[in-house]
C-alpha cells in the first residue's frame, strides 16, 4: 500500500487515481474542479483541498495536467510540490509535455532531494477507463521498478524506455503515428462515402487487413456516426504536434508528414473543433472536400 497524491482528475486522470485506490492504495486527488474527485471518494480515495493537503503524507506525487507550463507551475510554483512534499518524494509526471522541459524538471527535482519519472501514456479515455494504457517510462531503472506496481496498477504495456525525457520522446512520437493514421481514416472513409459503399462493411473489413490499426478500431464509431464527443481533444493533439515538429527541428530530422498533419490539427481547431475529439479531423476531410460539416 502506498499514499499517493494525484494531481490532475481530468478526463485521464480521473479514471487513473480510481484505478490506483481500487487496487489499495491510499490517494488523495487534487483538481482546480473540486466536482472531478466524485469517482475516487466512491473508490475510497479522498478529495483533497489543496496541493499542500494532497501532497501531505504522499510517498508518490502523480501528475496528469495538459501541457508543460501546466507541469512547471504545479511541481516548481510558489506552493507546488518541491516546496511542499517530503524530501525523498518519487514524482511520476503522467503528463504529455515537451522532452527538453522534463529533463529540466528532472534535474531540479534531483537537485532538491526529490526522484522523477516521466511516464505519459497513450490509449486515450478508453485505455484509462479499462486500464489499459501503454505507459513509456524515462528515468531511473531503480525508480522504475518501485513505480512499476502503480504502473500495472493503471496500465497494460508498461516500458521502461531511456532516461529522463525519454518517455516524453516516446510519446512525441506516438502522437505523430496517430495523429497521421487518423487522418489516413479520414480521407479513407469521406472516400469511401463519395462512391456509396457500405462504409460499415467497408471499414469491418480494412480492419481485419493490414490497413488495421488500434485507431480504427477505436475511432470508427465517432467517424461513422459523426459523434466526436472528446476521447482525446484536438486543443491537446495540437500541443502534442507542435512539441513533434520543434523536437525534430532540434535534432535535425524531417519529419513532412508530421509537418502536414500538423497544420491539419491546427487548421480543425482554428475552424472551432478543438475541443472536439481527435478524430474530429474528419471534418476537416470533409471541409476540404467542399462537403457539408454535420
């Protein structure tokens, strides 16, 4: 059993420190909406009143907010979690933020007595409901293997993948797989619906081939029924792919379809469907296309 403190109870997190007090553990989770801490009281868990009341007592600090400031402000802030944890403390930062921005954190958090793993997952709201998450995890081997219950606990591929930031790389470059096999779908079903095939059928079918993949599983219901009730939202796939294509400036790689696909997520949310889910890049298809957006 341990005491964590989970901070972030959004549409990931939520599920995740559910998981986390179902399997024993003592957590206390913390969120700017206090009304997001429902599920984990059900669970067992506690709601916590302030960053300073989660923390208390913590053995691991769990951290699931959407974009690096987001990270800085609760781990280095006035009041954050360097200043208020135990020395000792093991950080777990679940977040998807910039790889250069963990490695910093990572040193700070060394520097004032404090262990971090970067660990962000991917699955979206379905994986972290089922917890069924692939989580890859940068940092310490020895941190990693006293982490790893609390992974499995939340998870189902579970990867130890390099140092510090190598979890953040790893997940850049998850984000740029997806985010190109959901608009490869896209362009695939609008096309499929221009000659009148049972797109249905049609897709059943590409599923079961090598044209298969975990996005078309999982995204197909939204495309075909036009439901794009957020997963995983494009505000956040947009951060994600500006994090891909300034990290591989910075390493010299070129990376054109992630360039493309890119400027596809911004064009979706510049048009209004930010907050929509991912697969919401569908409209975007059609928008091109000069057919009407439901």
């Amino acid at each position: 059993m341990t005491n964590i403190a989970f901070i972030g109870l959004g549409i990931m997190g939520n599920p995740m420190a559910v998981h986390l007090a179902n399997a024993g553990h003592v957590v206390a989770g913390f969120d700017r909406s206090p009304e997001r801490a429902v599920a984990l009281v059900e669970a067992g868990g506690r709601a916590a009143e302030s960053l300073a009341d989660a923390v208390k007592g913590a053995d691991v600090v769990c951290v699931m907010v959407p974009d690096s400031p987001d990270v800085e402000q609760v781990l280095t802030g006035e009041e954050g979690v360097f200043q208020l944890a135990e020395t000792g403390t093991l950080i777990i930062d679940f977040s998807s933020i910039r790889p250069d921005v963990t490695q910093q954190l990572a040193e700070q958090a060394r520097a004032v007595g404090f262990r971090m793993l970067d660990a962000p997952v991917s699955g979206g709201e379905a994986g972290a409901r089922n917890a069924a998450l692939s989580i890859m995890v940068g940092g310490e081997a020895d941190d990693f293997a006293i982490a790893k219950p609390l992974f499995d606990a939340v998870g189902k591929t579970v990867v130890h993948v390099g140092p510090s930031g190598s979890g953040q790389t790893v997940k850049a470059a998850n984000q740029l797989i997806v985010a190109a096999n959901i608009q490869a779908v896209s362009e695939a079903l609008i096309f499929l619906e221009a000659y009148g095939v049972d797109t249905k059928a049609a897709l059943e079918v590409l599923g079961g081939g090598l044209a298969g993949s975990a996005v078309l599983q999982q995204k197909k219901e939204n495309m075909l029924s036009r439901s794009f009730q957020p997963g995983f939202r494009i505000d956040l796939h947009h951060k994600d792919m500006g994090i891909v294509t300034a990290a591989a400036r910075e390493a010299g790689v070129v990376v054109p379809l992630g360039a493309l696909v890119a400027q596809l997520v911004a064009s979706a949310r510049a048009n209004g469907d930010g907050g929509l889910d991912h697969s919401a890049l569908l409209r975007g298809v059609e928008r091109l296309s000069g057919k009407g957006v439901a």
